[in-house]
C-alpha cells in the first residue's frame, strides 16, 4: 500500500512509497514497515526510533514535536486515536475473520486452548491469540491481547492462508486500551471476575465494568457465560439483546473426582476430563457451548471433550511425579489450585512455592499470603517477577496476611526454592510451583534471565 493511499483519511504528505506494514513495537519492525511511535508505559516510542530503523523500518509517524532521523517522520495529531483507522487501511482482510473472545479472571487461556483444540478437531481451520503467543505465526506478544496493529496484522495474516476463525484471549487492558477496536468479534464467552489488576483499574467496579464492554460489542451476536459467578448477573443484563447461552457445573449429571482428574456424565454421555480442579470442569464446559453456539451438534462435540489437553504451565503435572506448575497468580487461583489438589489427593499433605509479580496489583498481595497459609501444610516464598520492585518488599507484603504462628521459608531465589521443594518433599505429599506456570524468563529491575519452572523441576526430578 501507498503512504498516501495509507493515510489519505487522516492527513496528506508530500511522501510518496510503498508500505509493507505498520508497527508499534520496534523490536518487531520488518523490512518496509512504517514505526509508530507512541507514548508508551514507561517509554515514548521516539526513544526507540534507531532500532526500528535498524530493523527495517522506512518511516516514522509521530505525535510530538518534529523530529529529525534517517527516515521520513509524518507528525499526526492525535496519533494513537487513529490507529483503528490506519489497521483498517493497512489490514482490511482482518475483518474477514470471525473471533471467538474469551475474557475473565482466570481461565481465559485454557478455555481459548480448549475451543481450539475442538475446532481443529472438528475439521475448522483456526487460528489461536494469547497469553501462550499467537498460534500459526512467528510473532509472540508481550501481552494476553497483542496490540492493535499485531492483531489486525495476524488475522490479515490468517486470512491470505486460509484461517477464517481465531480464538482470542481478550484481557481488561485489551479491551480498555482499544486493541480490539473494529474486529469482527462474534462470540464473547466470560470464564469468570475475581480480582486483579487493580493497580490498573483502581477498583472491582471498574474492572468489571471495563470486561462487560466485550460483551456490549455490536459484533456481538452471541454471549456464553458462567452461571456460577457471581457477577453472572452483572454480565446478564449487558449482554441483553444478544443470544444468551449459560452454563454452569450442574450441567454435569454427575462428578466423580479421581486422581488423574474427573470421571463426569453430561448429557447420558460418561467420558474422563483428564484435568485437576473444578475449575477446569468449568473451562471444560465453556468450550463445550460456545461449539453448540458456533452451530455443531452436541453428539459431535461431546465424544472429543476427553481428548483435550492443557495448556503449557496449567494445572501441569511434571511427568509421574506429585508436582504440578501453574500460572495462579491471584488469590482465587490460588485458593481453587490448593483445594483441587486436597480434593483430588485427600490423605497428602499440600506444599506451596509461590511469590507475586512487582509493579502490579499490590492489594492481593496480603490475601494470597492468607489464602496459601490457610490451606498449604508448607510455604515457601520466593520471587515471581519482582520487575522494579525490592523482592524483599514484596515478600514482607505477602506476610501481612499470613498469621505469626505459621512457619514459612523464605528463599528469594526460585530456582533454589524450587529445588529445596522438590528434594524435601515427603512421601505424602504434592508441590504446587505457582505464579508463572509457562513463563521462561524473569524480569528484574535491570536485567531479565531465563527461568522456567517447567524446567527446573523436570531437570530435578530426573537427577534425584
């Protein structure tokens, strides 16, 4: 496309060459991308302009003051209000893809994983965006919701190669920040609203309000949602006008806990649902409707629920052993992660390794110290991702929550927290590793190193 073909609705140039495509991050700048440079969470895209000339790119669009570098910098007012408009121009084949968005608390990325997998079960070319990356791509994004332009970008993407229906994490940030504006987003499934991310929305109020505007979509034609929140309602009466679909665990005629997971009848049809926690039956079930609402038969979907797997670092048991790595990084995670173990292993003692993110969501903090004192036999807490934080600090704020008589360790390295764990272990007992379940890395306050609980544990395991 031309640069003033790009950009004919919003400003004129005198430049005139052709654009590969448009860019946020510099780091992903391809050969003939224009760079959008814009105000970002710690940085302003200005300060990144040489590495994405290094990168490829040709131009610049800017929302400052005129700058001087080696490519053409067009100055647009009001940069960032226009970027739906300029993902439009530059990927109009984007809207040719019906979107599957999944949003809540938890869940949405087994949930996301869940649908996918029944889609390319059932014969539908899909394509899958979120926390896990962006499936039948190259590009990975930092986010649950990759921006805008990536998005728009991936699905023009999957279109040219014949993928007509992705599945969409959708976050509270991704929907706040606009990085879904214009997409042909069909179906809204909602997992569940618990707290978190109140460092960003100040409030549960907020947060709620900002997840239920997914459902208030014009797109929107069809909502599947979880009865057994209990902001059901909430999300009930914003959806209204569109098709209503709900489910909840009474669906399941009957629930047998076992040690691999659960042996359930739904609909006169038994199978295993090879998964930890109920929970998952819930994840499990939100998958399940929103394939009768994309229009397939419950014979058909049913027969395949036992073939689904999890998603890397959820609920994930390494190998043969009583250890499992999971993403809970929430107080409701957190609580439902411990209980879904003693409810599927009753006569073990529950260990724990877990410590919370810094820079974010500081309030439930307390409560999962709390929460994991009053449910795990042993605690040990450990760095997650102390980011600009005093890892010290974080820990200590955790500890507001957890009683004086309860004995914790302390052991801010995790590699070395996790090993301790797992040669301590005794012969009745589980390990729970949370908070960062299919995370590599580790992020400091000036440094990022690779660490993946996955790894450290399998590695462990091998050599005892």
């Amino acid at each position: 496309m031309n640069i003033k073909q790009l950009l004919h609705n919003i400003t004129s140039t005198e430049f005139n060459f052709a654009v590969a495509g448009l860019c946020l991050n510099s780091q992903q700048v391809q050969e003939g991308d224009v760079f959008i440079a814009l105000q970002g969470r710690s940085t302003h895209g200005i300060q990144h302009i040489n590495q994405a000339i290094e990168n490829g790119c040709i131009a610049v669009l800017i929302d400052s003051k005129d700058i001087e570098c080696r490519v053409p910098a067009i100055r647009i007012d009001d940069l960032g209000l226009h970027l739906p408009v300029l993902a439009k121009q530059m990927y109009g084949e984007a809207l040719n893809v019906e979107i599957i968005g999944i949003t809540g608390t938890n869940g949405k990325t087994s949930v996301a994983c869940f649908i996918s997998q029944l889609l390319t079960l059932l014969g539908v070319k899909n394509g899958l965006i979120g926390t896990l990356g962006i499936g039948q791509s190259e590009q990975y994004s930092q986010h649950t919701t990759p921006d805008i332009l990536t998005l728009y970008r991936t699905l023009a993407g999957y279109f040219k190669n014949g993928i007509k229906t992705a599945v969409l994490e959708v976050s509270s940030h991704g929907i706040d920040q606009d990085r879904i504006a214009g997409l042909n987003l069909t179906h809204a499934v909602l997992t569940n609203l618990t707290q978190d991310h109140l460092d960003y929305h100040q409030n549960l109020s907020a947060y709620q309000s900002t997840k239920a505007r997914l459902f208030s979509l014009a797109s929107v034609t069809t909502t599947i949602l979880n009865r057994d929140d209990e902001h059901y309602v909430n999300f009930l009466e914003v959806a209204k006008g569109k098709k209503i679909i709900d489910f909840g665990l009474d669906d399941f005629d009957d629930i047998k806990p076992t040690e691999q997971g659960f042996l359930v009848t739904l609909q006169d049809y038994v199978f295993e649902a090879p998964f930890l926690g109920e929970y998952n039956l819930s994840n499990i079930l939100a998958a399940f409707n929103t394939l009768k609402a994309y229009g397939f038969d419950i014979e058909k979907i049913i027969p395949l629920l036992h073939k689904l797997t999890p998603p890397l670092g959820r609920m994930q048991k390494i190998d043969n052993h009583l250890v499992w790595i999971d993403y809970a990084h929430t107080p409701d995670a957190i609580e439902n992660t411990i209980t879904s173990l003693q409810k599927h292993y009753p006569n073990f003692k529950i260990r724990l390794v877990f410590g919370c993110g810094g820079n974010r969501d500081q309030d439930k903090r307390a409560k999962m110290g709390k929460i994991a004192s009053k449910l795990a036999d042993t605690l040990i807490l450990t760095n997650d991702n102390p980011r600009n934080e005093n890892p010290r600090a974080i820990i200590d704020d955790i500890l507001n929550g957890i009683d004086d008589s309860y004995e914790v360790d302390i052991t801010l390295d995790r590699q070395l927290a996790i090993e301790t764990a797992i040669t301590t272990l005794g012969e009745n007992e589980c390990l729970l590793i949370a908070g960062k379940g299919h995370e590599t890395t580790q992020q400091f306050k000036d440094n990022i190193v690779d660490l993946n609980d996955i790894q450290i544990a399998q590695n462990i395991l091998k050599s005892s």
